[in-house]
C-alpha cells in the first residue's frame, strides 16, 4: 500500500538534481529518479484497443478485466508465478 506521497514539483526537482548529480560525475548508471519517470508516474495512460481491433484485426485473448485480475494476483506479497503460468501466458 502507499503510505506516502510526494508533489510533483518536488518530484521534479529531486530528478533534476539526481541527473545534472550522476551527469557531473559520470556516473554510468541511471539515477534511481528520472524527469522521464515523474512525468510518466504523473500522468494517466489508457490505451484503447478499438483501432488495433478495426484496422488489423486484432482480438486480445484475455480481457481487461481477467488482465487486471491476473495483475492484482501478481503482485500479492511472495507470491510469484510458476512455470505453467508463464508458459501458458499469452506473450509466452
């Protein structure tokens, strides 16, 4: 569960510094906080199927609901998938 929050400016800034940081001391890897990141986690993506469905033909062979549900059971505390489940996923 999320206990805390914190504001996108400060968010924002806390990125910024963490970049210019790991930029000045060319540190190779990438900062644990990124602008890209703020700007993603602050934003609500949704993605409608509709135009893949008419224009190509495409089906999902799961819905958004059992997605999400298979999602929420997933990230349950110890709880990984077996290999039956990742062999039958469909992006297997």
């Amino acid at each position: 569960p999320i206990t805390k929050r914190i504001n996108f400016r400060a968010a924002w800034f806390i990125a910024t510094f963490l970049e210019k940081t790991y930029t000045f001391f060319r540190i190779q890897s990438e900062p644990p906080l990124t602008r890209f990141m703020v700007a993603q986690l602050n934003t609500s993506h949704w993605y409608d199927p509709k135009a893949s469905q008419e224009e190509l033909g495409y089906h999902p062979k799961i819905t958004m609901d059992e997605g999400f549900q298979r999602l929420r059971e997933s990230l349950l505390p110890g709880r990984y998938p077996t290999i039956d489940e990742i062999k039958d996923s469909p992006s297997a």
